[in-house]
C-alpha cells in the first residue's frame, strides 16, 4: 500500500485541482477543473477529508460548488479567500499548523494578485511537501516554509523569453511577469537551489502556460538536479508515491551525521 501519494487532476493556465494523500488523510488541492472531472479522480483515489483552496481564480475554484455540493466535505482556505468565495469553510491561518487526522497543513502568504493567496506544507511525523502554484516572486519567509523539504511542487509557470515575444497583449505580459504574477522557469529554479536539500527526492513543476512555455523547455532548466523532476500537465502528468524518508526531522538528521 502507499502512504503517500500525489495525483494532479489538472494543472495550467486554465485549470488547476489535486489530490494528496498520507496514510488514511486524502484531501484535494484546488478545485479548477470541472465538478465531474474532480468527481471521477476521487472516485478512483479514494474519499477525501478536506478541499484546500489556495486563491480564488477561476482556474483554480471552477469545479469547487459542485465538488462540495456532491461530497459535503470541509473547505479550507484564507479567510479572506473564504469571504470571497462565500461557501462557508474553516480559516487556515498563515503560518499556524492545522491539523487533519494524519496531516498537518500550513499555510504561507505568498505574492499573487487574489487576495488572501496562500502556499501549503503539508507534514507527517516522516514527510514534507511545499506547494506552491501561483506567485510573482518568492522571498525568505516562503523559503523558510519550504526548509528541508522531501517533495516540492512549485510553479514554472513561463519562460521569460517566450513571454516576450510571445502573442499576449503587453499588459498582461506585465502581469504575468510582474511581482504579483507568476514564476518564470528561473525564478523557479533559484527558488529550488535556495531551498533544496539532499532530502528533497521529487520535484513538480507545475502552473506550466501552455502558450508561453514547455514542458521540454520547462524540463531542461532543471537539468542537473539531483532530484526526479516530474511536470504537470492539463490533463495531469504527475501520479507517483515518493518515498518515505527514515529521517524524522532535521535535529534527528544532524544526529545521524556525527
Ligand atoms: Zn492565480
Ligand atoms: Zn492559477
């Protein structure tokens, strides 16, 4: 059996949903893809206890009504993402861990224009995952989020260059590349150099623009990792189990290393 397991649903510029499981918690991130699609993934990865919705663009809420309509379970969010959906739900506060049976979910500001837009680390006693999938820059208290990470998704969301020359309207190349938009290929980079340890074993890239990038572009700046990069696709991509470190936490590590 898998302990842990992450499933994209969905993953880009249009739409966005994924499930996460550790042990007997499973819950869904994001829910913008439609209400049937998310319905058939969670019929096959199994009942989920919680929705956590990380901001309120479409691409990320479009199928959220029918979702919890159809399987009455809990949303979690910012308050101020739960005052502007208007759904009800429970308030992840930033930086304060919330527990869910097996989980701990915590929540961190990040910088993107919806209000109230958080990244998530999600923690058992043997496993860490930072996700983060729509910000315009990171800073040292997202890095101190993702510190001694074993999974990290993060958006590659464009490559500069393809951004520039490509068909947007200057406006919303602006956006896009702007502080409170979406990572390029090299900002997401810089942020996994900073944060990555040899602990980290997978990494996702995910918010890829299908118009402004990738994912063989995406893929080849990562080259040279000493990770498994996977990508995210619209129609998913990324299905895998990591492995559980034997490694509780960073203080039992530096332990083992004397
Ligand atoms: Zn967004
Ligand atoms: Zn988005």
């Amino acid at each position: 059996m898998n302990d842990i397991r992450l499933k994209c649903i969905a993953s880009g510029s249009s739409a966005n949903a994924w499930l996460f499981k550790a042990w007997e918690t499973r819950i869904l991130i994001d829910a913008g893809a439609s209400g049937c699609r998310i319905l058939d993934a969670v019929e096959e990865f199994g009942p989920i206890d919680a929705i956590v919705v990380t901001h309120t663009h479409s691409d990320h809420i479009k199928g959220l009504a029918k979702v919890m309509e159809t399987l009455k379970v809990p949303l979690l969010a910012s308050l101020p993402t739960l005052k502007h959906l208007e759904l009800g739900g429970v308030e992840l506060k930033t930086n304060k861990a919330h527990t869910l049976k097996d989980l701990d979910i915590r929540a961190f500001r990040v910088s993107h224009d919806a209000v109230g837009t958080i990244g998530l680390r999600l923690s058992t006693t043997r496993f860490s995952m930072g996700f983060i999938t729509d910000t315009g820059v990171f800073n040292s208290s997202m890095a101190k989020s993702c510190a001694d990470l074993d999974t990290l998704v993060i958006e590659s969301n464009h490559d500069a260059e393809m951004l520039m020359r490509g068909p947007y309207p200057q406006t919303l190349k602006r956006r896009i590349a702007g502080p409170k938009g979406h990572l390029s290929n090299a900002q997401a980079l810089a942020f996994v150099n900073h944060v990555a340890t040899p602990r980290l074993t997978n990494l996702v890239l995910a918010h890829l623009s299908e118009t402004n990038n990738s994912p063989e572009v995406a893929r080849a700046t990562f080259a040279g990792l000493e990770t498994t990069v996977h990508v995210a696709t619209p129609d998913g991509g990324v299905d895998f189990s990591p492995e559980i470190s034997n490694i509780q936490d960073s203080s039992e590590r530096q332990l083992s290393l004397i």
